[in-house]
C-alpha cells in the first residue's frame, strides 16, 4: 500500500484550527508578541484512494497547528480546515480558512489515462456560532487555487458530551457543495480522457457534492496531550455521484476512519 494523497487526509494536520483574533490596530509587531502554542502530532487513517474510489489505502499524515493563544475553543472538529479568526464572541466566530490539495497522480487503474491533477489549495471563509451549549454550526466557503478554479462550500453541525473531564464524544451531519469548475476539474471527463481512459465522456454542472455524517471520541490523556478516534461517512450527490468515474469504476459511498495523538506546547514571543 502507498501513502494516502486524497486532499481530504491534509484536513487532518489542522484539526484543531487556529483560533487568533486579530487586532489590526496593534500591528504586526504588536500582534505577534504574546502567548502561542504549537501543536504536534500525527494521524494514522484508512480512506479512499481519491475522491470517488472504491478502494481504500492506509497512510499516515502529520498534525501541525501554530496559533495565538486567545479566547478557548469551545469545540474544534477534524474536519475544520486551518482558520484564522478576525472576530470571536465566544458563541459566534469568524475570519478566513485555508485547505491544502495534494496532486493527483491518476496511477491506479481506474482513472489512469485522466489528465493529472496539480497541486494547490482552497482559500476562503467560515462562521460558527453555537445554537445550544452542546451543538456548533460550522460554515466554510473557499475558492480553488492552482488544482482547481471552483468554489467549494462545506456544512457541518457537531453535537457534543464531556462524558468526563477527560473524555469528550461528538458527531452529527456533513453537507459538501461545490461549482461546476470544481466538478470539471475532479469528476470531468472529455473526449481525449475519454479514449485514454476508456470511461465515458462527463461534462458536469455545479450542485451537491456530498451528504454525510461523522463522530468522533476525544481523550485528553492530559493538558498537553490528546488523542482520538474518528469515523466519517459520506454519499456523494448529484454531479459528483453522475461522474462516469464514480458510476463505472468508483463508489458513492466514502469512508474515512482513524486514529491521531497530538501534544502541544506552549510559548510566548
């Protein structure tokens, strides 16, 4: 088995996001003083070898986190991609996000003879805010750069218990969007990558990209340390789940399950 490259795993490196508020008044010099921490760490997972597949590859991905030490994280999910935050009430925040892309090499034998995909990433921005003590609401919106020149919108609603002090259980429902660019660049098919490949041409429109759910049980072995254990299903939709590639060689449904330790340390500059 090869290291695991879907863009989904380098989400992982910035599960615990970046919570900062940025004082614009201050400086960059005023800014960068003060309390930071680093966290480190890594994630050990099984999921699909690229977005659509049927088949399923184990790797391992590091955990990297920097961010200034502010107002606590009432709630942070796997799933946050790495976030600045320019405004934070405690029940509401929001700034921007960012998400890397690794390329896609298109070597296995489903999609070998599809134009490779590059590298890049996403840029954009979220919101969260808290309808009960226990629930959050995430929203994040980020345009492609470089992979792709979509845009992409994720939806994701967390429910939360401290069974203990230590120990914390989550989940709840995931919604992926995303535009026609997006779907061009990751579930397209034409004419040339048609007789390369041998699956049928695909020009697809904008709409859903997937419905889903995950959880997750998080230990804080402690205060520098914690661990977790994590599953997350989704069914692609419209566009993504019409793709040839999906419909003749792939699969709608996409699991993702795995296990991530971290430690963090703190400084100040």
């Amino acid at each position: 088995m090869s290291v695991l490259k879907p863009a989904a795993a380098l989400s992982a490196m910035f599960s615990l996001g970046v919570p900062t508020i940025v004082h614009a008044a201050d400086g960059i010099g005023g800014w960068l003083s003060g309390d930071w921490y680093l966290t480190v760490g890594a994630t050990v997972l099984v999921a699909p070898d690229f977005e659509g597949s049927k088949k399923y590859m184990l790797g391992a991905t590091p955990i990297i986190s920097l961010g200034k030490a502010g107002n606590p994280v009432r709630f942070s999910s796997r799933n946050d991609n790495i976030s600045l935050a320019l405004t934070d009430q405690g029940d509401f925040r929001a700034g921007v996000t960012g998400k890397f892309l690794w390329k896609r090499d298109n070597d296995e034998d489903a999609i070998r003879g599809l134009d490779p995909m590059r590298w890049g990433g996403e840029v954009g921005g979220f919101f969260e805010f808290y309808p009960l003590d226990w629930v959050r609401m995430r929203a994040e919106v980020r345009q492609g750069i470089r992979a792709h020149k979509g845009v992409v919108g994720d939806i994701a609603v967390d429910a939360f218990h401290d069974v203990t002090p230590e120990i914390r259980i989550s989940g709840g429902p995931r919604a992926s969007f995303a535009s026609s660019k997006y779907f061009d660049a990751y579930y397209g098919v034409t004419a040339d990558e048609s007789f390369r490949s041998g699956l049928s041409e695909y020009n697809p429109g904008g709409g859903v990209r997937s419905l889903g759910v995950g959880g997750a049980v998080t230990w804080k072995v402690s205060d520098p340390v914690t661990t977790s254990v994590f599953g997350e299903y989704s069914r692609l939709m419209g566009p993504a789940a019409d793709s040839s590639i999906v419909r003749e060689r792939g699969s709608r449904n996409q699991f993702t399950m795995g296990v991530s330790a971290t430690y963090r340390f703190d400084f100040t500059m």
